[in-house]
C-alpha cells in the first residue's frame, strides 16, 4: 500500500471511528466490531446516514452487516472511492 492509501484508509478510519463515538459508543476503535460494541440495526441506519453525510457515499444496512468493523468499512469506503475516481 503507498503511503497516500494507507494515509487515507487511515483517515477514513478516524472520522468512522469519530461518528461512531458520537453515536455514544466513546470506547469505539478502529478495529471494533460495530455490533460487539452494542450498535442496534436502528444505530447502524443512522450511522449509514452520517457515512453518507460525511462521505457522500450511500452506505445501506447490508455493507454495514456485511463489513462489522470500523476497520473493514473504511476499507469499502476507499475502495469505492477509489473505484468512482477511476471510472471518471
């Protein structure tokens, strides 16, 4: 990974993990799974809601089931920057 994916994997590391914590799971890291910490489906809707906010990527119910942890969903969310930056 060059150091520019890897500076911005971790940056969407550390906003997934800001919006996380203001949802009111303080303790919530990067590596963390979203429904270890306790998220409900109606905390991980509007945490989809804050993604898309923030992102201004769509993110439904099923990517958050299917990639549990903070870390994985930063790594959708880049790729699939990465994916709309290159069909451009």
């Amino acid at each position: 990974m060059t150091a520019a994916a890897e500076g911005a994997e971790n940056s969407h590391q550390r906003t997934l993990v800001a919006l996380v914590r203001a949802r009111g799971f303080p303790q919530a890291d990067a590596d963390d799974d979203l429904l270890a910490l306790g998220l409900t489906s109606l905390d991980l809707l509007q945490l989809g809601a804050d993604i898309e906010k923030e992102f201004g990527v769509p993110v439904d119910l099923g990517v958050l089931l299917a990639a549990p942890s903070i870390d994985s969903l930063a790594g959708i969310l880049r790729s699939g920057a990465q994916d709309e930056a290159a069909a451009t």
